[in-house]
C-alpha cells in the first residue's frame, strides 16, 4: 500500500507541476489529522470566477485514493480554454478521514491592482450558520467565493459536529465518482492524456 500511495503522490506532484503556471501547493501539518492548508496562487487572469468549494473522502475506498477537488462555477465561459479549464480543477492529496474544511470569502479590493497584492488580500471568514441551514442552490455544499486571481485558504481543524455532518453530505453530492476518475489523472500526470482529452474521458459528470 506504501507503493500505492507512493506512486500517488508522485503522479500527483507531476501533475500539479503541468497545472503549475499557477503556483500550487498542499501542506499537512502534525499527524495528518490536525489541519490541511492549501495556497493557491493565480488560478486564472480572469476575474468574476466563482468557485463552490467541497472537500471530500470517501470512506469507501483506500485512504490513498482519497482526494480534495475543487468543483468550479464560471459565469462566463467565453474566455476560457481548456488549460485555463485545467487549471481550476486542482487534485491535491488530502486527510485520511472526513476533510476538516473552513469557508472563506475572498474579495477583490482596490489595493490588488498594486504589487504585493496577494499579502494585501482581504480575507473573511464566512459566517456559518449553527443550524445548518439549507441552500436551495448548492444543498450540502460549503460555498466559497473567488472574485479576484489571487487565493489564500486556510483549512483549519473543525471540531463542530453540525458541520462535520455537512461536510459528510457534500461527500455524497460530489459530481465525481473518484474510483474510476484515479486512473485517468495518472494517465494525465504521465502525459498519456491530452488536456482536452482529460476533460472529455475523465473528469465528467457521474
């Protein structure tokens, strides 16, 4: 199983590095149960992109094939080809249980247009509701939003059981069926696919 995962995360370091026109990186601090911090830098030149944003883990399947996607809303297609399409579907490693997820609004503000705007983000946290309320557009999913080109997400560990169980029912509302996705990204990360042919054979709608 060391193999398997291993050679997951060879594949999957190779395949963030062909994505890596905009810098990717996954860290996991303490015993890989504490908390996942992602840092996304420049998914796109295009602002007014909007991301819903849902981890997941299925318990159902080896913690190696365990995997955190991030599923893209786009207003306006128009301007995206498929590498910039590429570049939104990030496939990094993730905890070897329910992923322990935070909701972050991240905005584009007057500052950005200046240099250091990545440190000069603005940052808020979205409130969350205790009661779990439902969203009639996204049911089960936490959402995030992206209105500007720079991302920086912490994850931080979540003790709440109210959103444990959210987050457990967004498990279950994910458009990807992981089991038989895992082949194809490894196929990509060892250039066997093309980008196109990544999207038309692989990362499709279940």
């Amino acid at each position: 199983m060391n193999n398997v995962s291993d050679r997951q995360q060879k594949a999957l370091s190779e395949l963030c590095e062909r994505l890596n026109k905009k810098k990717i990186a996954a860290v996991i601090n303490g015993d890989r149960q504490k908390y996942l911090s992602l840092v996304l830098d420049g998914i796109t030149e295009k602002t007014d992109i909007f991301l819903d944003i849902a981890f997941l883990s299925d318990k159902r399947i080896p913690q190696e094939v365990s995997f955190c996607l991030f599923e893209t809303g786009i207003r306006d297609m128009s301007g995206l080809g498929p590498q910039e399409l590429a570049d939104m579907f990030v496939v990094l490693s993730a905890l070897n249980s329910v992923l322990l997820a935070g909701s972050y609004s991240i905005r584009h503000t007057e500052e950005d247009e200046t240099e250091g705007s990545q440190s000069d983000a603005s940052v808020q946290k979205l409130q969350e509701d205790p009661e779990g309320s439902d969203r009639d557009d996204n049911p089960g999913i936490i959402p995030g939003e992206l209105q500007y080109r720079y991302v920086l997400m912490p994850v931080k560990e979540i003790t709440d059981e109210n959103l444990v169980r959210q987050l457990e029912a967004a498990i279950e509302t994910i458009a990807f069926d992981l089991r038989e996705t895992l082949p194809g990204l490894l196929s990509f990360a060892d250039g066997e696919l093309s980008t196109q042919e990544l999207f038309e054979k692989v990362l499709k709608p279940v």
